[in-house]
C-alpha cells in the first residue's frame, strides 16, 4: 500500500491527474479488501490532492480535511502538513 501511497503523489506532482487519481482509487478500494484502515486516509487525501490540481479546489477540501480528520483519529500527523501545504503544486 506504501507503494501506491507514493506512486499515487509521484504522478500528482509531475501532472500525471488520470494515473494518479487511478492509483489514489486502487489504495482506497485496496484498504478495505485488506482491512488496513490506517491506509485508507492516505487514499482519501491523495484523491483530494488530485482534485486540487484539477481546479476542484471545494471538493478537494472536503476530501483533504476528512482523511486529515481520519488520519489523525489513527494517532498519525506525519503527513499533515503536505496535505495542507500550498507548495505541493
């Protein structure tokens, strides 16, 4: 799941919106059949990410702000702050 976490943001950040938001899907679907629900925020928030370059800035924070919301409901803040960094793209 660690590798489509990454792959998920490497094709975000190089523009790549249809690959990423694919990969996004796959570990959001994938963390359900595996039962791992500290991967499923992750997903959630790189689906967010993809819908912020898209120009679906509303959608984007509606998404971002509930897998943050999930994520830390885990006890996780490592990657709080790419999910509200202005810089990551």
């Amino acid at each position: 799941m660690r590798s489509l976490s990454v792959a998920s943001l490497v094709h975000t950040f190089s523009g790549d919106f249809v690959a990423a938001n694919a990969l996004a899907d796959e570990l959001y679907a994938l963390t359900d059949e595996q039962r791992s629900p500290a991967w499923k925020p992750l997903g959630m928030m790189a689906q967010g990410y993809v819908l912020r370059l898209m120009g679906k800035a509303s959608d984007a924070v509606q998404v971002i702000t509930a897998g943050v919301t999930a994520h830390r409901s885990n006890g996780a803040t490592i990657t709080t702050p790419l999910a509200f960094s202005s810089d990551n793209g």
